[in-house]
C-alpha cells in the first residue's frame, strides 16, 4: 500500500513553526539576559521569578511547538503552540518597548 500523500500546506506550516517557535526562544533568553543583568545590590531573590516564569512559558509552549515542528507531526497543533507562545510574549514585551526612541 502506497503512502497517502502529503498535504501542501504541511511545508509551509512546519516553517511557520519553527520561525515561531524560534521567537519563542528568544523571547525567553532575552528574559534570562534581563533576569541575571538585575543588579547584585538587590540580593532578595525576587528577581529569580521572571526567570522561573519564563521557563515555565517555554517549557509548556515553546518546547511542544519546537519538537512538533521538527518531528514534522501535527502541523496544526504545532503553529497552535507557535502562535499561543507569540502571543503572550508580544503581550509581555510590546507594552515595554520603547516605541518614541525606536520610531524617532
């Protein structure tokens, strides 16, 4: 028996993933960079939540959505994952951004 063959939006939806997901990464290690550039003088620890948060973020949407995408198994799910880790890190930066330096 032949196999069925592949569906041609499987291509581009496995690279929306991964351009994705790889957002998603780097959402988080700009959160690692801004966490441990927390100065030293602070010393409660507090700061050590962001970190673990955003860990948390991409444990639980980045990872699933990244492994999907290179297993190439389950498109659809995979850009779900891609476009839920999106959405919540431009939810977390955007309103932080300095948008009068970078528009000027």
């Amino acid at each position: 028996m032949s196999p069925s063959p592949a569906s041609p939006l499987r291509r581009p939806l496995r690279i929306a993933s991964l351009v994705l997901a790889g957002l998603g990464v780097l959402f988080w290690a700009g959160a690692m960079v801004a966490t441990y550039m927390t100065p030293a003088s602070r010393g409660d620890g507090f700061h050590m939540l962001g970190a673990i948060l955003a860990t948390i973020y991409l444990v639980t949407l980045v990872l699933p959505g990244l492994i999907l995408a290179l297993m190439d198994r389950w498109p659809w799910v995979s850009l779900g994952f891609g476009i839920a880790a999106v959405s919540i890190a431009s939810d977390a930066v955007v309103p932080w951004l300095p948008w009068g330096a970078l528009l000027s």
